[in-house]
C-alpha cells in the first residue's frame, strides 16, 4: 500500500495564484498507471485559465466558491459539486469567493497536462 498526505507535498505555485499537488501520476509523489489525480488550491481571486487537452477530466469542489467555464457556458460552483470536461473541451476556473477554493481533479491518462508550462512561464492568464 501507498500512502501520502496531500500538504506533504510542495506542489507548483502557478502565475494565476494556484497551487497544485499531483498525487498520482506522470508528475505525482506516486507514478500511477492509467490517471492522474492532483488537488489545487486556489487564492482568492486566483484562476485556473482557460484550456483544452486531449484528456477528459473531473473537478470535484471541496471548499470555496467559483465560476467554471466548460466551453462558454459559466456556472457557479461550490463544496461537493462535481463537474465533468469532456476530451478537447476548453475549460476555466475562477475563484470568486472570499477566501481560498479547494478542489480535486482527475484525468486520464496520466501525463503531465500540456498547459502547465505555458502557464508556469506566464503565457497562459
């Protein structure tokens, strides 16, 4: 059996005021076989921008508020919703409460998602 605490791990803090923890995968503090499984804090304020990836994807809100855009369509979110993203769908998250937002996302397979450098670099707002 493998364990882990998700605050045990550094994480990446990314330009658009998130810190993401992969868990599980190509990047995890475990490898993972078939998905990736990561838990993101979001600042105030602070953003998932909008992008799109050939994989399908949950996000599952676990504390906060937001708004998450599937494709142009905008919907509150909050504790315990869960949303789908299907394959190549653009997608954005916005903190829009008043203290941090928590949440888990899974997809598959489990490779580092492409969007992450551009926007660790600052490309993507």
């Amino acid at each position: 059996m493998d364990k882990i605490n998700i605050f045990d791990i550094d994480g990446m803090y990314f330009p658009a005021g998130r810190r993401t923890r992969v868990m599980l995968g190509a990047n995890g503090a475990l490898p993972g076989d078939l998905f990736c499984q990561g838990y993101v804090v979001v600042d105030p304020d602070g953003s998932i921008p909008e992008h799109a990836h050939a994989a399908a994807e949950s996000y599952t809100i676990l504390q906060g508020q937001g708004i998450i855009t599937v494709e142009k369509e905008e919907q509150a979110v909050g504790p315990y919703d869960m949303v789908y993203i299907a394959s190549g769908k653009p997608h954005a998250l916005r903190n829009t409460g008043k203290g941090e937002l928590h949440l888990m996302f899974v997809y598959a397979p489990n490779t580092v998602a492409e969007h992450w450098s551009r926007e660790e670099s600052g490309a993507l707002r």
